[in-house]
C-alpha cells in the first residue's frame, strides 16, 4: 500500500463544501478574478476569502495580484494525489469483490455437487 499522503486531508477537506467545489467548477473555464467569482455566491466578501484561502492552501488554485485585482486560476496537477488514492482504492476493491465473487462461485459449485443443479 502507497505511504500515507497527509496532503490527502487538505484537499478532501477543501472539497467537502459545495461553495469550495462550484468555485473549482467555475475556474476550470478558466482564470477570474475574485470579484468575479464572488459575484456568483451570496456571502460577505470576508465569508468568501476564507473558502479561497481553504483552497488555496491545499494546493488546488493559486492566485496573483496585478495592481489591485487578485486573480485565481486551477493549480496545475493539484488532483494528482487524490486521483492516485482513488485508484489505488479501486484496485483493492475490484480485487476484494472479485475473490468474494470466486468464493461464492465456489459455494454454488459446491451446494449444486451435493444436492444437483438449483434453478
């Protein structure tokens, strides 16, 4: 099994609120600044900083200031890690639930053996 990535938690944690997620949906058009994305959500702008921070600091945007407008763009690769542990899990399961599956094969084989063939 892979070495625990404590990065996982931040970015699980980042993406368990919907604001945080549409946010994300939104900046996979593209860069918008601040303004531009709060204008989408019915918060204090204050409220709506601390979902950018939460984002920011687990690594899945970033953001640059040109004069006074703060922009925010997808941190390139930043679902890596997620989607490596989402497929390591996927790979346990398929082969969990396939040895379940031969087992139960076995045990149908076995039950017909004894008492012929069930419908």
């Amino acid at each position: 099994m892979a070495k625990y990535d404590s990065k996982l938690d931040l970015l699980f944690s980042a993406l368990s609120d919907p604001t945080r997620r549409d946010i994300l949906t939104r900046l996979s058009f593209g860069a918008a600044s601040i303004t531009e994305l709060a204008e989408q959500h019915d918060m204090a702008l204050p409220s709506f900083l601390k979902h950018l921070n939460k984002l920011e600091q687990a690594g899945l945007i970033h953001s640059e200031k040109n004069g006074r407008i703060r922009t925010c763009a997808l941190a390139p690769d930043a679902f890596t890690p997620m989607q490596n542990w989402l497929s390591e899990q996927r790979a346990i399961w398929e082969q969990r639930l396939n040895q379940f599956d031969r087992y139960a094969l076995e045990l149908k084989r076995k039950r017909e053996n004894e008492t012929g063939p069930q419908n």
